[in-house]
C-alpha cells in the first residue's frame, strides 16, 4: 500500500520514485492476492469441491477485474493520481480481510501427533 500512497503523491510523474514503487510492490506482492487467495481456496472448501470452488470464485474475480481494465485507461488520462488513491484506498479495505483470512488458516496451537516414538536406524 505504501507504493501506491506514493505513486499517488507524485502523480506518476518521477521515474525514481516510480522505481521505488515497482521495488515494494514486488517485494510485498508475493504475500498478498493471488497467492493468499490459492492457500486460502484450499483451506475453505471441502476437497471434493475445491476445484469447482476456485474455477467459480476465480472466474467472477476475472470478470470483475477485466471490467476495471476497461475503465482504467480513462481514469488515468483523467487523472492518474486520483487512481492511485482509489487503488490505496481499495488495498486498504481490503486488508482487514486478507488478515482475517490469514489468522484463519494458523492453526491455534502444535498438532499433536500420537504416532509413538521413532524407530532407531541400525
């Protein structure tokens, strides 16, 4: 979030800054979307439905999203900081649920497995 809030700030307009967003983005992107979502799939649904589950959840997630792809040209050349507000803004709603989701999916404590003591290697 803080790449975008600083994309935002600056417009887009200084290439250093811009890199700087690029570094944190992709050092952040690896823990957040696409991959949280693919664990968190497999987590909520049963296996006899996680691949229609994912296919379903995942086909209305790309519907959604080429919708914006079509309106996201137009936002930037109206304004691109205003976008990057938007997106800021979004990526901060969204947190308390991607948090959420991740304080699910840890266990409350070790497992306990009752396997017995291992055999020794002679």
């Amino acid at each position: 979030m803080g790449g975008l809030v600083l994309t935002a700030i600056t417009g887009g307009r200084h290439l250093p800054l811009m890199f700087v967003f690029l570094v944190m983005y992709n050092l952040s992107n690896p823990f957040c979307g696409e991959a949280l979502y693919k664990v968190w799939s497999q987590e909520s649904f049963p296996v006899n439905a996680r691949a229609t589950a994912q296919g379903f959840t995942y086909a209305i997630a790309r519907f959604v999203f080429a919708g914006f792809a079509l309106v996201t040209p137009a936002m930037m050349d109206w304004s691109p900081s205003d976008l990057f507000w938007m997106l800021a803004a979004l990526a901060l709603v969204s947190q308390p649920f991607g948090t959420m989701l991740m304080r699910r999916a840890v266990p409350e404590g070790p497992k306990a497995a009752s396997v017995g003591p291992v055999p020794a290697i002679r």
